[in-house]
C-alpha cells in the first residue's frame, strides 16, 4: 500500500524549482498562492480550529478514506502520478535534442523527437482529460444536473486557479504561443494515433479513458478539451496571460531566461512538478474537507 | 516431456507471472473494491439521495455542490462569490465513532442532538444515523447562523432515509415510521 495522500502532502517540497515556479507564476492571478505542505495545518485551516484532538481525529478519518480504493483519492494521484512521469520524459527528450543539435554527430537525436506543435496539443488534451478523470474520482458526479456538474467543475477550476493558470500558461502558451487555445482544436484534428502513441502517459492511461480504441480515446479528449476550452478562455481573457508575461512572471523568481519561449517550456516540463504537485494539495483539500464533515 | 524443458517451461511461467504483476503494480488504486471501513456499499445511503434535501438558497446566496460519494454529499454555500460554509450530510455507517460525541449532548435542534466541534463546527444527529454538518468558513459564522442553517436542512425526510439498492428507489422509498435504532443493521429491500 502506498502513501496516504495526507502522507504525500507532507512530503512536498517546501522550496525547490517547482515551487519557485509556481510562485512565480501566482503573480499573476489574483488571490495567489500558498505552498500547503503541512496537512495538520490544512486541516486547521478547513475546520477553523487549532484543536490538536480533533485535529488527529480529523487526519485519522482522511487516512481512512484515503485508503480506501473505492473513493478514488488515490486514484487520481496515481493519475497525477503518470501525466507527470511522461512529462519528464517527453521534456527530457526536448531538452537533450536542445542541446545536441549543435552537435553535428548527434544531429539525428534532434531530427528524431523534435515534438510538433501537434505532439504538444496532444500533451495538453492528455492532461485536461486527466483532469477531469481526477475531478470525477476525487469529487464523484456533484448534483442532480448536467448543469450541477459543469458548476461544480468551474467551482473547482475557481479555486485551483493557480494550477489552471500552470497548466494554461506552462502547456498551452508557452509552447503554443498566444494564440494556442484558438489553434488547439485544428491541432487536435490533425493529431492521429501515432501522435498519441508518442506519449508514455498515454499507454499508461489508456485503459482509463472511456472508449475502447486509440481513436476513441482521441474523440473523447477532443469533447473534454471542447468543454475546458471555453471555460480556460474566458480564464485567459479575465487575466490577460500570455506567453510573455508567463515568461516575465516566472523570470521573477527563477531568473532571467535567455533562450526561445518552447526551449522554456520544455525546461520547465522536464525538471518541475507543477501538475502533480498542485494536484496533491487540491486532493488533500477536498479530502480533509470530507474527513471534517465526517467526524 | 524432458526434464530441461519442463524447468525452461516452469521459468518462463514464473517470471511471467511476475513481470505482469509488476507491470500491474501502479495500478493498483484502481482495483475495485476498497470501500470505507470495509462497510458494504448497499449498506451505505448514496450521495445522491442526499441532495435535494440541502436548504434552498435565499437570494444573494448560491448553493454548489462539491463533493458526491456513497454516504456523503457536500455544497458549498456561497454569498456574493464568497465562500461562507461547506455543508455536509454524511451516513455515519461507515465512522460509528462519529455518533459518540453526540451521547453527552445537552443541546438540540428540531429535536435532534447538536453538538460543536471547534469554533466553526456545528453537528447535527438526525435519525441516530445521519450526521449534518455546518463548517463556517473564511470570515465564519456565528452560532446563531450555522443554527438557522442546520435547521433549513429538510430533516424529517433525511430521518426517513433508508440505503437502497438503486438510488431511484430511494428517492421515491415511501415514508416509513420511526428511525431505526442506532447500530442495527440497516433493513435492505423489506
């Protein structure tokens, strides 16, 4: 058995890339950000006590539920878990083919992985469709209507907001440009599965999403992007992001970057954690949140 | 069968078995089952019976819904955009331990036993099953509003709740007298 999501929050960085990162980019979205890595201190927050017995009688409950599989806490950081490994990869591979292109022997490295632009809505179909098998996991089917459901999920967008604004500005801007929320429906009907196979999130994830083919799986994140888009535009408008002020906002706590905006991106994808790491602390919200109201 | 290949056989057997079983491993949160204190989903009242009856937002106020699951539904209770309380409704079958706090309870609303936990908390009994909860949240709220909110709940059908095979059936469970006593087993499709 694995950690408990509690046990998992505990273990987050408290200052390391990822968190300068995310810091950075909490700049830009009002409200901003505190790097939760302390569950009793979640939990005092949730329940506006400091009580340390019901405090530990609150954590036991959270440990409970998050051991049990049926509740899906777990699963969605094991979701977490597997966009964030093919990230890694996918943004190591950019790097080193970065890197060696100015090496003549290993130019063929470079014509090998240079990721599209396709690839690269892919990646961002991958991690908005994880997001909502996570959302559904963590939260279930919140409501007796479509229309509870899809408030339910802005509500939660709302509140995620900086790990929206990651994800919109690290996997969408950043490689994409500008106008990459515009363009990411033409990509998505140009990608095919090959594009999807590239992904080691993908085979990892492939039994989860609903449909039983690659180009089942493909239509279905094509509908979950469809749905996200228009909420992450409005998202975009209200905030102004783009891939400069992204570039600016990080700059100011990881420092000047000289280099084109995708080679950021691809820094960023293979040594940061910003999707599992904000991924946790929302979990550990909603989780403490349950355990609270269940005690 | 020689004996070698009976061993080479065996082998490959083996370390299949042992390379899928590795290969499952991340998997493993999503097995079935697993379920909250090892209690039965048929003995757990669905979330979704839970919700029509949470009180009805008065104007100014908007009433989301956060979290469903088998025996608990949350809403999150919000005036003008901000968040005020989470609301709660939970079946306590699965944390009987949550039921002994309202043993020593001196206060009741409707009728039902109410406790406070912490400064923020209040906590309903209704029908020696299911537990309410109001959580103040951000600024907070007062005793007297989370009160009037605990109140507002539609308490005399939750008491009347039952777990039920599908939860249609548990909408449209026709009203049954007096809650069962506290810790019997649930009765399932009488």
């Amino acid at each position: 058995m694995g950690r408990t999501v509690l046990e998992r929050l505990d273990r987050l960085p408290r200052r390391d890339l990822t968190v300068l990162a995310l810091k950075g980019l909490s700049t830009l979205v009002p409200g901003g950000w505190t790097n939760i890595t302390n569950a009793d201190q979640l939990i005092q927050d949730v329940i506006g006590d400091t009580d340390p017995a019901l405090v530990a009688r609150i954590r036991a409950r959270a440990d409970q539920l998050s051991r049990a599989r049926a509740e899906g806490y777990g699963r969605a950081l094991s979701l977490y878990d597997a966009v964030n490994r093919s990230q890694h990869a996918a943004g190591g591979l950019r790097v080193l083919a970065n890197l060696s292109a100015g090496l003549p022997l290993l130019k063929r490295l470079a014509d090998v992985t240079p990721p599209g632009d396709t690839l690269q809505a892919v990646d961002l179909s991958l991690k908005v469709g994880s997001e909502l098998l996570a959302f559904t996991q963590v939260n279930g089917l919140p409501g007796d209507s479509f229309g509870d459901f899809g408030a339910a999920l802005a509500d939660y967008a709302g509140e995620a907001r900086v790990r929206m604004a990651a994800l919109i500005c690290f996997d969408a801007l950043l490689p994409l440009g500008d106008q990459a929320l515009q363009k990411l429906d033409s990509l998505l009907g140009a990608a095919n599965r090959k594009d999807l196979n590239r992904l080691p999130a993908y085979r990892q994830m492939a039994g989860l999403i609903p449909g039983r083919s690659d180009d089942a799986h493909l239509s279905f994140l094509r509908r979950g992007v469809d749905q996200w888009l228009g909420w992450a535009g409005g998202f975009v408008g209200e905030l102004g992001l783009t891939a400069q002020g992204t570039v600016q906002a990080v700059e100011s706590t990881l420092g000047p970057w000289q280099g084109r905006m995708d080679q950021f991106a691809a820094f960023l994808d293979a040594f940061t954690d910003t999707y599992a790491h904000t991924g946790v602390q929302a979990v550990a919200r909603r989780l403490v949140e349950r355990a609270t109201a269940e005690v | 069968m020689t004996r070698p290949l009976r061993w080479i056989l065996g082998l490959v057997v083996a370390a299949g078995l042992l390379l899928g079983g590795a290969l499952l491993i991340p998997f493993g949160d999503w097995l079935p089952g697993g379920t909250v204190a090892n209690v039965p989903n048929q003995e757990v009242v669905n979330g979704t019976a839970f919700n029509r009856l949470f009180p009805a937002p008065v104007a100014g106020e908007q009433l989301l819904f956060s979290q469903e699951k088998r025996g608990f539904s949350e809403a999150r209770l919000r005036r003008g955009g901000e968040l005020v309380a989470l609301l709660a409704i939970s079946d306590t079958t699965t944390a009987p331990e949550a039921r002994e706090k309202f043993g020593s309870s001196q206060n009741a609303v409707a009728g039902w036993p109410l406790v406070e936990q912490g400064s923020q908390a209040s906590a309903l009994l209704v029908g020696g099953r299911f537990q309410v909860k109001v959580i103040g949240q951000g600024d907070g709220l007062d005793l007297q509003a989370r009160h009037e909110l605990l109140e507002s709940f539609d308490l005399t059908a939750l008491a009347r709740l039952r777990p039920s095979l599908s939860t249609v059936s548990a909408r449209k469970a026709p009203a049954t007298p007096a809650p069962a006593a506290i810790g019997s087993a649930p009765a399932l499709a009488s």
